[in-house]
C-alpha cells in the first residue's frame, strides 16, 4: 500500500465490492419478494377455484382437488372440522389432516394478513367467495415430504349456508432454488469481478503514472549531479501530468537562470572588489617602505571606493533574498527637492520640471536611493543639462529624470540595467563605477511594483503605482 497505483487499485476495489454487495442485496431481496408474491397468486388462484365449486353447491366429497405435489389443499369448515383434503396431503403446519371429519384442524390465520389489511367482518351469504385473501407461509407434508409453501386462505359459504376455508399451498422450493442459485452466481462472479477491476486499475494507473516515474528518476538525476541544464521528459499527453512536467521544466529554466546569475555576480563582485584593493595595498606598502611617497588621498579615494561597493552588494543581497520594501507615504516631489538641494557638488546643475504633489508607498531610503542612482548616471553622460520632473498618469506616479548627452543606443537599452554592465563611454568617463547602479534601481522599482526603462534615447523613466 505504499505506491499511488496500490491504493488506487484497493479504494476501487473496495467501491465497486460495497456497490455490488448493496446492488445484490437489492436484487436478491426483489426476487425473493417477487417470487412469493408469484407462489402466492398461485396460492390465491387454487384456493378461489375451490372456493368457488364450494360456492355453487359441490359436495366436499366430490370436489376435484389439486394434486398435492403441486397444491395442497385443505378445506375445513366452520368448527374446525377437515371437510376434504388433497390428495396424499398429511399435516399442514404439523398438524394431521384426513379426509374424515374431526382428524385435525388448521388454524385459520389472523384477519390483518389480509391482502387489502383490514378486517373484514361482513357476514357472507350462501353462494358467496370472500373477496379477501388472507396469507401465511407453513409447511405441509405430502406423501411424506415436508417441504414449505405459501397458503392462500379464502373463505366460502355453500348453498346450505354452512360456511368453510380453504387453505391452498404453493411451493416456496422454487423460490428459494432460484433465489440461491442467484446469490450463488454472485457469489462465484463477485470475485472474480473485483480481480478484474483490481488488476484493470492497477495497469491504467501504472500507465497513467509511468511519466510521473520518469519525471521523478530525471529530477533525481539531476539533483545527483547537479547539472540544471537537464530537462525533464514531457509526455505527449495534454493532461495533468503534462503540465506538470512542462512547470518543471519552466522551473528548472529558473533555477538554472538564477544559479547563473548567482555565479556571474560573485565572479563580477570578485573582480571589482580585486581592483581597489590590490591598489589599496600597494599604497599601504609603498607607504610604509617609503612614507614620504604615500599617497593618502588615493587610499582614501580607494577606501570609498570599497566602502560603495560594499554597499551596493549588500543591498543587492537583501533585494535578492526578498527584503519586502516598508509602508510609508513618500511624496516623490518632496523627495525630488530635498535630494536637488543636497546636490550642490555636481558638474552639471539639477534642475527641476514639473513636481506632481503625489504620494507613493514603499521604502523612502531605497526610493532615494533610486532617484540618487539615476541623477548620478545622468551626470557622467550629461553636456550641460540634467532636469528632472514628477507627473501623474492615472493610477500611476511617473519620474523622469533626462540629460542633454548622447542617450543610450536601442540596442543596449536593457543590457544597462544588468548587473556589472558598463557601456564603453562610461568606462572612459567614470573609472569608479562598478556598474551596479541601475540594476540596484530596477531591482528596487521591482520590488515596489513598478518599472524602470529607458523611454528615449537619455531619458529614464521610474513608474510606481500610487498610495
């Protein structure tokens, strides 16, 4: 029981066993109902035969019985006296009947097993048949066979006004031989059935489930020997599990783009972090072989280097491991005045355009961060002008910050915001980059719901939905 195709294989089982059991239950008791209904309209017919020749002034003696083997019968008059009996009929109920009066009596059944169940108490005129039938099952003996049967009672009353009962039988062994030869039937097939349905569902599942088993020995595989390029195999079939091999392979892509990412930023982040500290160190020794050529504003220079570079990887790392920004209300125009104000050091003046009073939720330090990031870059390309503006569009609040340089070609206008990508003019123009500002941008505008894009050729659009 421990396989999905063994529990399916049981749990159907199990249904189709409870359903059959309760649907043979049914059948054999509807048979058996309608079988003894059949005996006893058989009963009734043999009985009102009688009962009738009685009626119409036959004599007892001269009454033209059923065969025994087939029908007993019994007629006994009011007192309780046997006025004629089937032939080789015995006892009924084990009590003797003869063809004497006074050998035996059968007691006559209760008035509510009356076939319309109610009494009856209308006294019946000479010639008359009751039109009730009365039923009881007992057993007779016949030529010295006691067997059950089904007894019709009616009751008669002869020309002379003397009033009799009729008991008339009919086998119940048919019934029950067909009752138990059906429920042996069953018995045999129930079964076998449920070892077809067993075995029936246990290969549609193991059929069914055979992708899954290749799904899982790929992934094993694949965690074995650690290679992400590995696909798993997709089955033909447009069914459950075919999406669910298409999602893994969509998720193995993932992963095998994260993981490459992964390693790409630490190379990177070893490489930039390689430069400023060789060059740190060979200040250091220099400096202390010969002090008086230590250079002690280009170690400071490369000690804020590092000390930026530090920050942009550690930020990056809480973006990567899904730092959620806060909550707070920033209004971005306010924001845009107080980070101009600040920037009174830049080569190119900050100007302002249109602010758009209107507020955004998320992390006031990392927005700042963003629109820093954005003015810087626009100051290493810029000729003469940096302008930046806050409008609104709908439900949207738009940055935009543009410079007069050369713009961004189409072709590189997503390649910037990868991590550590510097275009060769900014290499020229910048030695201290690391190529880490705009990803970090992006990454934050991400993580706040929006987008960042190049729009034009030098102008960076920030869009953020509004508080």
């Amino acid at each position: 029981m421990g396989s999905v195709r063994a529990r399916a294989a049981a749990g159907a089982t199990v249904v189709v066993a409870l359903a059959l059991i309760a649907a043979g239950t049914a059948v054999l008791l509807v048979l058996r109902g309608n079988l003894q209904n059949q005996a006893g309209l058989e009963a009734q017919v043999a009985a009102r035969e009688v009962a009738a020749k009685i009626a119409t002034g036959t004599a007892y003696g001269k009454l033209d019985l059923p065969d025994g083997d087939e029908h007993p019968v019994v007629v006994v008059a009011d007192d309780g006296r046997v006025r004629a009996v089937g032939e080789d009929v015995r006892t009924v109920d084990g009590k003797r009947v003869g063809p004497a009066q006074g050998a035996g009596s059968v007691v006559p059944p209760p008035a509510e097993e009356d076939e319309d169940g109610e009494d009856d108490d209308r006294a019946l005129k000479p010639g008359e048949v009751d039109d009730d039938v009365a039923y009881r099952d007992g057993t007779a003996d016949v030529d010295g066979t006691v067997a059950d049967y089904r007894f019709a009672v009616v009751e008669a009353k002869d020309t002379r006004g003397e009033q009799a009962t009729v008991w008339a039988g009919s086998a119940l062994a048919p019934e029950r031989d067909a009752v138990g030869s059906v429920r042996d039937a069953m018995l045999l097939g129930l079964p076998l059935l449920l070892v077809v349905v067993a075995g029936v569902t246990w290969l549609v599942t193991r059929r069914a489930l055979r992708p899954v088993e290749g799904i899982r020995g790929e992934m094993a595989a694949i965690t074995a020997s650690t290679d992400l390029s590995r696909r798993v195999p997709v089955p033909s079939s447009k069914d459950e599990i075919g999406r669910l091999a298409r999602t893994t392979n969509e998720t193995l892509a993932a992963l095998e783009s994260a993981v490459e990412r992964q390693r790409r930023f630490v190379a990177d982040a070893s490489h930039e972090l390689r430069s400023p500290i060789a060059s740190l160190r060979t200040q250091l020794e220099v400096g202390v072989a010969h002090p008086e050529l230590l250079d002690v504003p280009g170690a400071v220079e490369d000690t804020v280097r590092l000390q930026r570079l530090a920050a942009d990887l550690l930020l990056l790392a809480r973006l990567d491991a899904g730092e959620r920004p806060g909550e707070a209300r920033v209004d971005l125009a306010a924001m845009v005045r107080e980070e101009s104000s600040q920037r009174v050091a830049d080569r190119v003046p900050v100007r302002t355009g249109e602010l758009a009073s209107v507020e955004v939720a998320g992390s006031r330090g990392q927005l700042g961060r963003v629109l820093g990031n954005l003015l810087d870059n626009a100051q290493r390309h810029a000729v003469a002008s940096v302008r930046v503006a806050v409008v609104r569009e709908g439900e949207w609040a738009v940055l935009r910050v543009e410079d007069d340089g050369p713009g961004v070609p189409e072709s590189e206008r997503e390649r910037i915001f990868e991590r550590f990508v510097r275009l060769d003019d900014a290499r020229a123009r910048d030695d201290g980059g690391a190529g880490l500002g705009l990803a970090i941008a992006r990454d934050v505008a991400v993580r706040h719901g929006g987008s960042l894009a190049v729009r034009t050729g030098s102008v960076f659009e920030l869009r953020l939905p509004v508080a």
